[in-house]
C-alpha cells in the first residue's frame, strides 16, 4: 500500500497502526499539507515545502502556479506521537497533485476537507491542483476567489468562511440559497434575520445582529413549515463584540409560543447529520425549551444564562 511513500514516511505510518478512514485533510498555506485522519482520531501529516517558494521579506508563498511544482522536502509528524518532525528529501520529484492522488488512492475514496489559508495561492493553481475531486467541506482563513474556488472544487455541500469574501449583497445571498449541509460564518459576516431566512442550509453557525424579536420569527418561519431542511442553528449575538454579554431575553424570544421547559439537569445526546470543525457529531443538549410543530416535528431552544447565545436543534423523527 505505501510502495509509492519514501521509507522514513513508510515507517512512520506503520509505526502508528495506520489504518485507513475515510477523511484526508488538504492544506493550503505556508506548507501544502496533507492529513491523513486514523480509526483513533489521531492523524499523520505529510508537509511539502521548498525554500525556493519562500517570500524572504514575509515567509508567505509568493503566487505560483503549483500544479507543476516539483517539492525537494517533506515533513511528516504523527499528532502527539513523537517529539521532533521526520524530515527527509523527496526524490521523486512528485507534485502536490500527484501526492493528492496518490493520497486519495491510499484512503480509497475519502471525504476531503480543503482548507485554504494562503490567499497567494490563486483559483487556477487550485483548479490546477485539485482538478476531478469533488471537495467535502471547504474551510477559508482568508481573501479568495469565491466562485472560481467553489467551481475548481466541485462546489463543497459544507462551507466555513473566516472573513467575508464576497464583493457584493447580490453574490453573497447566491451562496446563502445553496443547498448547503453546513455554513459556518465567523463574526465579519454579522447575520440579519433577511439572510437567516435566505439560507437553505442543514446546519448554521454564525455571528449576528438578530435581536430577541427577530429571533422569535425565525422560529415562526420553521413553525409554519419552513426550513424543512434545518437541522441544527447557532447564533451569537454581536453584542459580545460591543462590550456587552447579556444574556437573549426569554420572554422575548418565546413570546406567544406554546412551550415546554425542560431543566437544566437533563441532558439529551443529538446526532448531527454533518460533523462540527472538530469533527463531532455528537452534541449534549442540557435543558432547553420544546416546541412541537403542527405534524409533531419537534424543536428544542437553547439560551445560555450568561451570554447572548441562541441554539435551535430539530430532532428527527427517529431520535
């Protein structure tokens, strides 16, 4: 399985049991990086660089097309398992594509998580690179050509965006209505109740300008049979970012809706359909409040006590 891997990097995924899971992780940033995730979570990581891409003024790749780009070493280091990182000089003369392939062939088909953190990488190099695979979930640290990106990649069902990259409302609210499994926004993005309405997606995490009020309309709208698909939303208030920490009001937010208070000592275990950043599935709900849908589709809310934070999980009907 590994006659193609140079002998250090063979004894080093021999050495930690390696078994293949479906999950290969690909970096774009100062190194180009592949993850290769084991059965126990643990993961090796295989980093190609070459000092003749370094920007000696700011240690950043300068723009380069690396879709034909020899690499002359890589590091590989098992997370936690060993002290200093294996470094050896690859003799192959092998591409960051041909290691994705040969990657890709390894894991026999796997989820690929693109994570993109050097905006000196263009769209064509990354098209280039990545041509004919079909990208899981794409993670973003930074500017980057959003519709040549999503293209390049086959256009990941899940999408985590760090800054804002969209140039105008117009193209932002295309990628809100996409059929998406999850969307994460950091807080450059500050969520209205206009764009919450607008996205189609599984499972939502993001910063916001919601109120109380607007938050008690969302609910409205999933109530009168909207956002079939949701699943799993998660607002923080951008108050946080104004100095203040108080808390959503719950008089507010449930105002006029028929209820069931569950205590804070109970817990329920959710399973989400997509997996968070940290690749968890599972999710331990403590208290909340029920409300039951028409059909009998029910919906828990959660607010903290202590901050402006709002969670809303659709349980399935099977759970």
């Amino acid at each position: 399985m590994f006659s193609l891997i140079s002998n250090r990097s063979k004894t080093l995924t021999i050495s930690a049991n390696f078994k293949p899971e479906n999950d290969l992780k690909v970096l774009y940033a100062r190194e180009f990086t592949f993850e290769l995730h084991l059965a126990n979570r643990d993961g090796i990581e295989f980093s190609l660089y070459d000092r003749r891409l370094r920007n000696r003024s700011s240690g950043r790749l300068p723009i380069v097309d690396l879709s034909h780009f020899v690499f002359s070493t890589v590091q590989a280091d098992q997370y936690r398992k060993i002290d200093e990182l294996i470094e050896y000089k690859e003799s192959k003369g092998w591409t960051a594509r041909q290691y994705l392939l040969h990657f890709l062939d390894i894991l026999h088909q796997p989820d690929v998580y693109f994570y993109y953190r050097d905006p000196s990488f263009s769209a064509d190099s990354v098209s280039k690179t990545m041509k004919g695979v079909t990208v899981k979930r794409l993670c973003t640290y930074g500017e980057f050509e959003f519709e040549k990106t999503m293209k390049a990649l086959n256009h990941p069902s899940e999408i985590w965006f760090d800054i804002d990259p969209f140039t105008s409302h117009e193209s932002l609210s295309k990628c809100y209505i996409q059929n998406l499994d999850y969307l994460n926004l950091a807080k450059g993005f500050m969520v209205k109740l206009d764009d919450l309405l607008l996205m189609n997606c599984k499972n939502i995490g993001a910063y916001s300008r919601l109120r109380e009020k607007h938050l008690n309309i969302y609910i409205r709208s999933w109530l009168q049979g909207q956002k079939e698909e949701l699943e799993h939303v998660c607002l923080v208030g951008h108050r946080v970012y104004c100095g203040e920490v108080d808390p959503f009001n719950k008089e507010i937010v449930l105002k006029g809706l028929k209820y069931t208070t569950v205590p804070d000592d109970v817990e329920r275990l959710f399973y989400c359909s997509v997996p968070d950043t940290d690749g968890k599935r599972m999710k331990t709900i403590e208290g909340g409040f029920d409300i039951k849908r028409k059909d009998g589709k029910l919906v828990t809310i959660v607010l903290k006590n202590d901050w402006p934070w709002f969670e809303m999980y659709v349980w399935p009907n099977d759970q």
